[in-house]
C-alpha cells in the first residue's frame, strides 16, 4: 500500500515547523496539567493527609471502641491510656483502653474524635458546593448579563460588608439548629467571593473572539454562559473551594464551640472542645486532641489549595 503524498507533505511541514522553532528558541511544548499536579509535593502532601482523613471519617463504625454518645459516670476523666472497666450500652462490662482518655460524662474521646471527622468533613464539602454552586450562578449573570451587575454586585458588596461569623450565629440562632442549618448559615457568606471571583473572569472571557462568534450565530445566552464561559473558569474556582471547605470546617467548630452550632449530642470537635475547656488546666487532653485533629485537617486542605493553585495557574506553574 503507498504513501499518500499529502500525508508525507504534512508531516514534512511539520517536522520543518518544529525544527525552525527550536532554533528561534521557542519553548519546549507545555507540561499536561495531571503532570504538574502529579509533581506538586504539595498537592501529594496535602492530598494524603486529607486521604487518610477520609478514610478514618469512612471507617469510624469500625475503628471506634465505643458508641461516642453512650457515657458511663464510673469511668470519667480518665487520662490517655488508661485501661478500665467499661459497660457498654447492653450492659456487657469488659476492659477497654480508652486511647484518648474520657470526658467528665465518661464518654470515650477517641471514639468521638473519630466521629468528629465525619462531621467536619461533611460541613466542608457541602458548604463548598453550594457556595460555588450559587456563585457560579450569580457571577455568570453579573458579568455576562450588563444589566445584572449593579443590582447583583450591590447585595454581595451589602453581604460581605457583615462579618461570616456573625451572620452564620445569626441565622443558626433564628433556625433549629442542625447540619442542615450550619451549612446554609456557613455558606451564605462564602457566596459573594465566588461571585466576584466568578464575575471577574466572565469580564475578560466574554471578549474572547470565540465567545464573540457564538454572539454572532445567535446561540443561546444559556449555552454561551454554561458551555463556553463556565468550563474555562474551572482552575481557579477548584482552588477557591478548597479554601471554602478549610474556613467552613474552622467556622462550624467555632460556632459548636461558642454553643450555637450542631446540637451537643452530635459529636463534633468543637463541641469536644467546648465541654473540655472547663477542666483544661486539669485534663487538657479533652481539647488537645480534638484540636490537633482540626489543626491537620485545615493544614491538609489548604496546602491541597495552594498546590492546586500552583500547577493549575500558567503563571505559577513556571517556576515548578
């Protein structure tokens, strides 16, 4: 079978083409985005950490000694370590050693940390998904849609002119305090960064000649927003919701540790750390290891964030 001749040209073109750019010193063609992210010691560092989080928040049920709500006043404020006589819930009694150490309720700490992660997590990710959600909405309208962005731009400039904190109690105390609750309250002050974020980019993409040329074929302002605007907004808004997910994990133990967060019976790790700071300078264990469990977890994600950052910004990831 021969050779097509165009076939033959076009690869001798473009062998021509790259032999001419090598020698103008043109540079070398650009590392694929999995690549650099795969490179990043930060993103492998905090994705690890974050990793095992998961996994301790997915497995709590079995690496857990106790059920973290069930107390037993015979065996209170014990110091990490220590191994003793608990009876569980159907009345059995065997020793156990509680890891962690016990509340002044006699519950086991250890087990409820584990649980805490669960909880943490959860607020993180629901919060970031329904800023970025709602963000992505309103930042398209504003920077697409001329006449929407004084109106739009207006209310978020009025919600981020109130501190989050004091919405998020705000509205925790107007409502019934639950997940649900925490994570809409959270939330609701994280929109107008996304949506200034959001609008910032539609600024500069819309006057890209493709978008221009979709203007021009009369597709759908829908479609212009959502099928060419939007996917190119994707790098800097994953970032922006690692951030989100770190300070929504900081604010809901805040509000658990002031009182107007997630009911007590929950286990979460401000709560522990709230019914631990009574006893602190006797058992500071009760604060110190859901605190350490905080620590890493907000450490974990922001240094994903600032991986991420690095290799999905083209003028970052130069330097890597």
């Amino acid at each position: 079978m021969q050779d097509d001749p165009d076939l033959e040209r076009e690869a001798v073109r473009e062998s021509l083409l790259e032999s001419e750019a090598a020698e103008a010193g043109a540079p070398p063609p650009r590392e694929p985005v999995w690549a650099r992210v795969r490179r990043s010691w930060t993103v492998r560092a905090g994705g690890t950490v974050l990793a095992i989080l998961v996994a301790i928040a997915l497995a709590a049920p079995v690496l857990g000694t106790v059920d973290p709500s069930y107390f037993d006043p015979g065996i209170r404020d014990l110091l990490p370590g220590t191994a003793s006589e608990f009876t569980d819930i159907e009345g059995n009694t065997a020793t156990r050693t509680f890891w962690m150490g016990t509340d002044s309720f006699g519950r086991d700490i250890y087990s409820r940390v584990l649980y805490g992660t669960r909880v943490s997590l959860v607020v993180g990710v629901a919060v970031a998904v329904v800023a970025l959600a709602l963000g992505i909405v309103a930042g398209l309208a504003a920077g697409y849609i001329r006449w929407l962005d004084g109106p739009l731009m207006r209310l978020m400039d009025g919600v981020m002119a109130i501190p989050g904190i004091l919405i998020a109690i705000a509205l925790v105390a107007l409502w019934k305090a639950s997940l649900l609750t925490v994570v809409v309250a959270i939330a609701i002050p994280e929109i107008p960064r996304v949506t200034r974020l959001v609008r910032s980019l539609v600024l500069s993409i819309r006057e890209e000649p493709y978008v221009e040329a979709a203007v021009s074929l009369g597709t759908p302002t829908a479609k212009i927003m959502f099928g060419h605007i939007l996917p190119n907004t994707v790098a800097p808004l994953v970032v922006q919701g690692t951030y989100i997910a770190a300070s929504a994990i900081v604010i809901e133990a805040i509000l658990s540790f002031l009182g107007v967060g997630l009911p007590t019976d929950i286990p979460t790790w401000g709560n522990i750390m709230a019914e631990g700071r009574v006893q602190f300078n006797d058992y500071p264990h009760n604060v110190f290891f859901p605190g350490i469990f905080l620590a890493l977890t907000v450490l974990a994600v922001n240094i994903l964030g600032d991986g991420l950052r690095d290799t999905l910004d083209p003028r970052m990831a130069k330097r890597l």
